[in-house]
C-alpha cells in the first residue's frame, strides 16, 4: 500500500493513533517505534510526527468538526480504525499541511480501504466530502 512516502508516513501515523485510542498507549513513544520498524526516512518520520502532534493538539476541536459533519454518528461510538483516519484527514485538511484537500481525502480514502471495514471508505469519503464542502466560500 505504501507507495508515496507521505502515505508511509500517514500510516504510521494512524497506527499509532489507532493503538492509543485502543491501548492507552502513549502516542509519541508508539509513534517512534513504528517509524523505527516500518523503516521510515527521517523526512517521513517527521511528517508522521507532524501529524500525530497537530492531531494530540486539536484534538477536541478536529472531533467537533467530525461532530458536525456527521451529527448521526457520536465520534466515541465510530470504530477507531474510522475515526483515527478522520483525525488525521481532517487535521491535514484544517490545520493545512501542503495537501490539497482532494488528496488528503483521497489518502484518508485508501486507508480506510487497506485498514477499515467494508462501508469504511464510503463512510470517511462522505464525512469529509461534508468537511470539505463547509470550507467552500460562502459557507
């Protein structure tokens, strides 16, 4: 799955959230593992690094935007898989990390498809379609 090295990085990065959401782990320490075992560069591990932080950092305000965007849908009650991939999508969409945000959905989209269940990609592809759609002028 990881062909560009900022997926590589993106994944790691969801892996680490992931084990934290689910383990309690700490999420930095989880993260520098991973980059050590996945063999990251040090310019991916710094991305994933970004990532995660900005996530740890905003993490109250990128849940109120899931909130908002999926309202039928508690952000506690979605799988973690699910609602780490929208952490860090909507992190990269809002809290702009170079990505345009066409690619930072299509990212999100794959990861669901590698790491989600089936409905996954539909569901994250539609959350941050919405998400998307509030950043229109006029919104």
């Amino acid at each position: 799955m990881a062909t560009n090295p900022r997926r590589k990085a993106r994944v790691a990065a969801l892996q680490a959230l992931y084990e934290t959401d689910v383990s309690g782990h700490e999420t930095l320490a989880s993260l520098d593992r991973l980059c050590v075992e996945e063999n990251l560069t040090e310019a991916q591990a710094a991305f994933a690094r970004q990532l995660v932080e900005g996530v740890i950092e905003q993490r109250n305000a990128i849940d109120d935007v899931i909130r908002q965007a999926a309202p039928q849908w508690p952000v506690d009650q979605l799988s973690a898989i699910d609602r780490n991939i929208l952490r860090l999508a909507i992190r990269e969409i809002l809290m702009n990390n170079g990505a345009p945000i066409r690619a930072a959905i299509n990212e999100a989209v794959e990861l669901a498809k590698s790491f989600g269940s089936d409905n996954s990609a539909k569901f994250i592809n539609g959350v941050l379609g919405s998400v998307s759609l509030s950043l229109a002028p006029g919104n």
